[in-house]
C-alpha cells in the first residue's frame, strides 16, 4: 500500500515537474516560436534574391531566372538585407533557444558579409572570374527529376537573360588582377561546351515541337556569341594589363581586408595573427617530430649510412617509404576495402558511433565532375535532397601516363591512403556527414561552416593515431607528419603571400623544402593562393580550434571525460562554427 502511494506520489511529482519545466522553457525561450517562423521566411527571401545559389544548393524554384549582376541588383539586395537585419535585431536573443541563438549570429554574419563585400571586398570590381553562366544551366541539365523538354524550357527562359548578363559583367570590371583575368577566359572558355554542345544535343533528342527547338537555338546562338565577346573582351584586356601597368591591380588582399574576410568566413575563436602564429609554432613542433621518427627509422632502411643533418634526412626517409603503394589498377580498391577496416577500429575503440542508413558508396569520379584535380572526393547530397546517396568519388588512374600515375600513388603510398580515407570517410567527412544531417535545420545547413567541417576531418586524423590506428608505427607516424605539414603550411603560405608579400620563389622553397612537396604539387599550391584568399586556412584553422576545445574539455571534466562522449556531443550540433560548440559545450 505505502508503496503504490509513494509510487503515486512520484508520478504526480514528475508530472508536475514536466510542467514546470516545459512552461519554464516556453517563458524562457518565449519569442522562439515567432524566430521559428523569421527562419523560413530569411530562407525563403535569400532564395528569391539568390536564385542561382538556390540552383546550386539543390532548391530549383527560381531555374527560369538568371541574377543580373548590376550595380541596382546590389543596391535592391542590401536594402532587403537591411530590412532583415532589423527583424533580426528585435528578437531579444536571450529569448530565443540557445540553437536559435547560434542561428542568429550566423544569419548576421552572412548579412553583415554581404555588406562588407560590396562596400569594401569589390570583389565583381576585379575577379572576372565570378561570371560565369556555365555551371546554372548544367546544373538545370543535369536535374533528373524534371522531364527532359521541362528542363529545356527553364533553359529557355534563362537563356534570354545571358546578354544582358555580360553586358553587365563588362561593366562591373574596374582594374581586375592579371589571376583572376586568366581564370575567367579558362573558366569562360570551358562552359561553352556546355551552350555548344550539350544543350543542342539535349534539344535533338528531346520530343519539344520544331518551333520550340527554332526558339531555343535562337537564344543559345545569342548566349553564345555574348559569353565569346566576353572572352574577347577579357583577352584583350590582358594585352593592355600587359603593357600598361595601372591597368590591373594585384592579387594580393592586404591585411586589412583579408583580416576582415578571415572572420567572415572562419567565424573562428581565434585571430588571424593568433592562427598564424600557432600554425609558425606547429610547424617547428612537426619537423621535430619528424626528425625523431627518421632517426628511429634510418638503420631499418639505410643500414649503417650516416644520418644527414637536417630536414634531408627527412625527406630521404619520405621517399624511400613512398615507394610503397598499391599498383595503379588496385587502387579503387584499396580504398574500398579500407572503409570497413576504419568503421571496425572505431567500433572497437568505441571513438563514435555511425548510423548510418545509407552507408557510403565508393565509386569512380563521375566524367562530368573530373578535371578538377582532386582525386577523392566525398559528393554529399544538399540540403534539399538529403535522401540522395553519399559518394565517395575516387578518380581512377587510367588517364595518367605510367609516370604520372606512379607519382601518384608515391603521394597516396600505404600510409598516406589510409589518411586519406579517414580524412573523406571514417571519422571524417562521411561519418560527420550522417551526424550533420540528423539536424533538422535548414538555416544550419546552408550555411554550413567549412572551417569546421574541414576542421574535424583533419582532427580525426590525428585522433585515429593517438588511438593507436597503425599500431603506433614510426613509418605511419612520419607519413601523418607530412600530410599534416600540408595544413599548417596551407596557413602560412596563404596569409604570407595575401599580406605580407611573399614571393613566388619564397612560397615554392617553404612548400618544397619544409614541406616536402613535389615541385608540381608546390606550384599547384602557389596558384591556388593566387586565386583564393582564407581559404587555404579552413582546415588548420578549424583544426586547432577542436583540438583545443577537446583539451578544455579533458581539463574541466578530468575523470568524466570521454572520447566518445566529446565526439557525439561535438558532432550532434552541425556544421556550425567551432566557437559556439564550444560555448554550447561548457554550459
Ligand atoms: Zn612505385
Ligand atoms: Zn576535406
């Protein structure tokens, strides 16, 4: 008897407790639901001003419409963006869920980013590159779900668009860099297949009546000569860059405005001096690691030669052990029976838990998605289509010369492979993946932070090797070092060349001798921090902002702590800045 009463005493004082608490959080949180609706229509305003964004990120409302890159298209959209801010700026964000706090800050730095990029980046001043009608209608082509004369009539209506287009675009140019000029004719020049050829063959082998398919050819005949004037136009500005020096303008941001886009893009808890100065201080902590590895390695593969002085030795080491690697037509599968290796060790270790259910696919590249340079690639679906497969892309080497693909594979030799598909797929991006999907909030993934997606991936390299992943070999531990160099150096060259003016010749004696690149991957590297700016920092960046706030975490929590534990929760609020995980964390 007295035991069924306490039983209902218990029952009545845990209901009651609900109630508080749920009434608690609806007083607490009390303008949650009006932000919840804010949310939908923010997204909902970005898309209608951004129809080419929505194209990319899987959301085909606004196909018809191309954006005309004008001065009064920037001028309407900040004036929208403005009305957003203030709606903005009257939630009390202490009255909104701590999830939806996050998701104010990063709706405000998108808006605040956008601002700052047309009154002060000017980027559509002086990167050519940035127009470019190719990738929209490919993307229109390629939407399977559209029946084939569909598609055909939004890239009607599009197409009419494309004059005015660059006629505009020409416009904008003010004093562009020599880079970027380049850029654009290549860029330019490779989507005209896609207005020459696939889009008529498209037409032929459509059911559209023979008065459509005159419409439609007459407005691809017009994109077409329009995108070749541009091209034109952009050549001979080049000609004039050449010989008139005020003509262009350097590639090179300067301090003031890189610092400016590094917290845009970032959202980092750090600085930009305080980043570079960590990734000058790592780089001297890896050599020396390195150094101790090939010291331990030599007598196993040099016998009783000398050791040389120097980062030499290291490099001797490194080429010696590349010669270990799978043979060219193995190569897709080494990685595809690697993926259920990695999945087993973190089970056993109990580091995450994946599931997944849709397991990864590994497959070759697509054709249409080559030619980029990446050799693996991981394809997540968007936003919009979150049931579609997860692919691992992996390019296979039968278009390489037997030279080129055996330099390959000294790059992604037996250790450095393994890295590799822990960076893409277990712990890194896959396994992220499937945890950042379970957030159901669109603002959190399409604003998607890349520092702390790239951030992670390169963490659960390191993570897998304190945990013993390669039995603590020197050999996997020398090879991480060198993959790992890659980042930090990514760090230092991009805000050395960007704003301090570091030579060519400077950045290709870093990469190659304190980075043991080869001297096409230091030259790739150079161009790329031509073109780019902060990028280059997202996963050194991201990289030790976790690293750090997993020591944090091990400090407060001493005992408690757990791997697993810090991983899933770390994991469980999405692709959002690493800084507010933190903050969420240390509640
Ligand atoms: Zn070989
Ligand atoms: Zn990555």
């Amino acid at each position: 008897m007295r035991r069924i009463l306490q039983f209902f005493i218990l029952v009545v004082c845990l209901s009651g407790w609900l109630f508080f608490s749920c009434n608690q959080t609806k007083y607490l949180y009390k303008q949650n639901e009006s932000f919840e609706n804010f949310k939908k229509l923010f997204i909902e305003s970005i898309w209608k001003n951004n129809p080419d964004w929505a194209l990319v990120m899987g959301n085909h409302e606004y196909d018809e419409r191309l954006e005309i890159p004008s001065k009064e298209n920037r001028i309407r959209k900040l004036d929208v963006y403005k009305s957003l801010s203030d709606s903005l700026n009257k939630y009390d964000w202490k009255k909104i869920t701590p999830e939806n706090s996050i998701d104010a800050r990063i709706m405000m730095n998108f808006l605040e980013a956008y601002n700052w990029s047309c009154y002060e980046l000017k980027s559509f001043e002086w990167n050519p590159a940035e127009y470019n009608v190719g990738e929209g209608f490919d993307l229109i082509l390629g939407n399977s779900k559209v029946s084939l004369e569909k598609r055909l009539k939004i890239i009607n209506e599009r197409l009419r668009y494309v004059p005015e287009y660059y006629i505009v675009a020409k416009a904008n140019i003010h004093k562009p860099t020599k880079e970027h000029t380049e850029l654009a004719i290549l860029q330019n020049k490779g989507s005209l297949e896609i207005l020459q050829k696939n889009i008529p063959d498209s037409i032929n082998s459509s059911k559209l009546s023979s008065v459509e398919k005159t419409e439609i050819n007459k407005q691809l005949t017009q994109a077409i000569s329009s995108m070749n004037e541009y091209i034109q136009y952009l050549t001979e500005m080049q000609t004039s860059m050449m010989l008139d020096s005020s003509a262009s303008r350097s590639f090179r941001l300067g301090k003031v405005l890189y610092e400016k886009k590094f917290r845009f893009e970032m959202q980092s808890c750090f600085s930009v001096d305080e980043i570079f100065q960590k990734a000058q201080d790592h780089k001297t902590e890896i050599h020396a690691e390195m150094l101790n590895y090939t010291k331990k390695l030599w007598s196993k593969y040099f016998g009783s030669a000398p050791v040389p002085n120097g980062l030499i030795a290291v490099k001797m080491m490194i080429d010696t052990l590349s010669r270990q690697h799978c043979v060219a037509d193995s190569f897709i599968a080494t990685i595809k029976k690697q993926i259920p290796e990695l999945e087993a060790f973190i089970k056993q270790k109990n580091l995450l838990s994946i599931d997944a259910n849709k397991p990864l696919q590994v497959r070759k590249t697509p054709m249409y998605m080559r030619g980029g340079g990446a050799g693996a690639s991981i394809n997540s679906p968007g936003p919009y289509d979150k049931n579609a497969n997860t692919y691992y892309n992996v390019t296979p080497l039968d278009g390489y010369t037997p030279d080129e693909a055996e330099s390959y594979l000294r790059e992604y030799n037996n250790w450095i492979l393994q890295i590799l598909n822990i960076h893409e797929a277990i712990p890194g991006h896959y396994a992220q993946l499937v945890y950042s999907n379970k957030v159901n909030d669109l603002i959190k993934s399409v604003f998607q932070n890349n520092s702390m997606i790239e951030g992670w991936a390169v963490y659960g390299e390191r993570m897998m090797l304190e945990e013993g992943y390669g039995n603590n070999s020197s050999e996997m531990w020398l090879m991480y070092y060198k993959w790992h160099l890659r980042s930090t150096l990514n760090t230092i060259l991009d805000y050395s060349v960007q704003c301090k003016n570091m030579s060519k010749e400077e950045a290709i004696k870093l990469l190659t001798e304190e980075g043991f690149q080869t001297a096409a991957e230091a030259e790739g590297k150079w161009h790329r921090a031509t073109l780019t700016q902060t990028q280059l920092c997202c996963y050194f960046n991201g990289y030790t902002e976790i690293y750090s706030l997993r020591e944090d975490q091990k400090k407060k929590l001493g005992n408690d702590f757990s791997l697993n534990k810090f991983h899933e929760q770390f994991l469980s609020y999405g692709s959002v800045p690493v800084k507010y995980i933190w903050e969420m964390m240390s509640k």
